[in-house]
C-alpha cells in the first residue's frame, strides 16, 4: 500500500459518518493499494496504518476503533466473511528483545497475520504478528493471540488457549 495515500484515506475517514458509505471507504482504499472486495463494511474509526500488502474479502467487517497496520514487507490478509470487531488490534510488526546495550528493544521484524474465511476476532483482542486465525475460529474478547487458531475453535484469554471446539456445539 501507498503510506502517504492512507494517510489521506485516513483523513478523509473522519469526515465520514461512521456506519455509512461502505463502498466509498472501499475504493479510497483500493485507491491507497488495499485489495477490497466487495460488500465490505469498514467503519469509520477504524484506522489502517503502514505500507504493508492487505487485502480484504467480499462481506468483510471492520469494526469502530480497530487498528490493522504493517510495515513494508508484510501481509494482511483477510478472508471472505470475516470480521475484526471494535478495538481490535491487528500487527504485523515487532521487534527482537535483548538485555544487552542501551534498551530491550532491538531490530523490527515482521510477520504476516491470516484470519481466514469466516473467523471472528472479537472486541479488544489482540493477534500478534505470525498468527493465522483459521476459518470459522473465534478469537474471544479482550483476548491475545499469539499462536495459530483451529478451525472452528474459539480461543480466549492471555495469551489466548482453546476453550471451545465450535464444531461440536449442541
């Protein structure tokens, strides 16, 4: 994505009200270099941030509040169905820590995140750089997800373990 072109998306997403002209929010992005499919709902609040490669499915959701940035070199993907909630925190980037030298934190890296066909991450999660988040999962509230999620699991707590097997729901 061009950074300097989402930054004016970002600008112009204030002037927006926030639940309403979806396809326009969709092709300012598509504009910046987002891959947007269509019927997608993204809110005005939320802010897509950095130079990464996102890519968005058809009958997606993108909820008040929520952060979705990358550095260059990485990749958000998300998935036909899917929906990232208010206040969740999408990231492709971090850093390498150490004790040596001046501080702990040392060079950025970055990984790309997948939430898959389908999946939820719910309402202040947290999915840390490298995590797919397999179809039809569920990423509970207020969660930190920081491994894989199985297919049809939802997931909670810090950081977030399986605690349901969606599959088997009576």
């Amino acid at each position: 994505m061009n950074s300097k072109k989402l930054y004016i998306v970002s600008w112009i997403f204030k002037f927006i009200p926030p639940c309403h002209l979806h396809p326009l929010k969709a092709s300012l992005l598509r504009w910046a270099g987002a891959k947007v499919g269509k019927d997608v709902e993204i809110i005005s609040s939320a802010k897509i941030l950095g130079n990464m490669n996102l890519s968005i499915g058809d009958y997606c959701y993108i909820g008040h509040e929520a952060l979705i940035f990358g550095p260059v070199g990485s990749s958000i993907i998300i998935e036909d169905y899917a929906k990232v909630c208010s206040r969740t925190i999408v990231v492709t980037g971090q850093h390498r820590y150490s004790a040596d030298g001046n501080c702990v934190a040392k060079e950025g890296t970055c990984k790309d995140i997948i939430i898959k066909r389908g999946a939820v991450v719910d309402t202040a999660a947290i999915v840390v750089p490298g995590v797919v988040v397999n179809e039809m999962a569920h990423c509970a509230a207020g969660s930190v997800v920081t491994k894989d999620v199985p297919a049809g699991c939802r997931v909670g707590g810090v950081p977030a373990r399986v605690i349901k097997d969606l599959n088997n729901e009576a």
